[in-house]
C-alpha cells in the first residue's frame, strides 16, 4: 500500500523534515542512560578526548598538566578517575550534570583529604587541587563554592596564577567585576609569560565593557 493512500503529500514531507532534523539533534538532547550507569567503569579503560596530567599514566587520552611533586598521596586513582570522567557529565543538562560534575568532584576532594590526614598542608600539589577541585563546581553552577576552592589554592601558594585566571572568571560570572578586576591586575603582576600577559590583558577589557553595560 502506498503512503499517499493513508497520508497527504504534505503530511509526508512535513514527516520527511522533521525526521532529519531529529538526526541532527545533538548527543545531548537525546535519551543517555542515568548519569551515574554512565559513569560505571574502570578509568584507565575509558577513553577520553580531554587532558589529563602525566600521573594519571593514562594512555587513552592527551596529556598535559603538572607532573606529580612532593610526596605520594593516597587517593590518586580517585582523582584521575574524576578527570578521565568529566567528559562524560557534559553530554547531560541541567539537574543530571550538575550532580554528576558534584560526584566527581568527590575524587579530588579524597586526595585532599588525604593530604590534611597526613598534615601534608603545604604539599606542593594542593594549589592545583584545589584549582581543580573549584572547576568542578564552577562547571556545575556553584560560582560560590569555586570561589572558596580558589581562593584556598590562592592561599597555599599566592603566585599560583591558574587560580587567580579561574577566580576571575567565577567573580564575572557573579557579575562581581571589581572583584574580577582586582584579581586579574594582580594577576598580571605576577605572571611571567607574554602570551598570559595577553590572555589577562585581554580579560581586563572584557570586565572594562561589561562594567560600562551594568
């Protein structure tokens, strides 16, 4: 039986539009299982198209950040298992990636713990911890939160300048921009890279305009 004789030509064009847009609808927007089935599995066998530090020894993804210093810490897994599965909370929305990023985040704050359970407070890997530990909430929407972990990093080491970059960024998103100026311009004073130079210089002037709109 033909489709004209149960459909209008119309009918089956509109239906005909409409199915290839559905093809396009990004990952996103269509059916993913739960959150935490997706993040059910070993890290190291989870592939991931985003960075993770050399001491993960992850082979199936980039590598870059900071080699491990200072003395071991227990609860490193943990850690690497959270940033191999970032990617992962992404492809969820609204409620389901906030509490996703928030699980995560639960893996870096054990290998911080760790480190206040065997008074290794100036434990040289702390400032980029907790940089990273702020990313997550930030990510998830709790501006105010990433604002106390960045600020911690800041106060383990006053020259950390990723965390002065993020605490930024977390100021702006509250619309604090003095603040966000405040930080940026010391920021500039400490950092010893022209391409930083001109990525906080760049900055500066966003916070210039957006200040000028408010």
């Amino acid at each position: 039986m033909h489709l004209e004789i149960l459909y209008s030509k119309a009918e089956i064009k509109l239906a005909t539009v409409l199915l290839a847009a559905l093809s396009l609808v990004p990952l996103q927007s269509q059916a993913l299982p739960p959150w935490p089935e997706a993040l059910r599995g070993y890290w190291k066998e989870i592939r991931t198209p985003e960075p993770v530090p050399v001491f993960c020894e992850h082979t199936l993804s980039p590598k870059s950040g900071p080699g491990w210093r200072g003395p071991g810490l227990s609860g490193v897994n943990h850690y690497c298992d959270s940033k191999v599965k970032h990617h992962i909370c992404l492809r969820y929305s609204g409620k389901d990636r906030r509490a996703c990023l928030v699980a995560l985040a639960k893996g870096i704050n054990d290998l911080i713990a760790n480190a206040k359970q065997k008074k290794l407070n100036n434990h040289p890997m702390l400032p980029y911890l907790y940089t990273e530990y702020g990313n997550f909430f930030n990510e998830a929407g709790d501006y105010f939160r990433a604002i106390q972990e960045y600020l911690t990093a800041i106060r383990k080491n006053r020259k950390y300048l990723p965390a002065y970059i993020r605490l930024a960024d977390a100021f702006i998103r509250t619309k604090q921009y003095d603040k966000a100026e405040k930080t940026l311009k010391y920021a500039l004073k400490i950092q010893k890279n022209p391409r930083h130079e001109a990525y906080i210089k760049k900055k500066l002037a966003r916070i210039k305009k957006l200040k000028s709109k408010s």
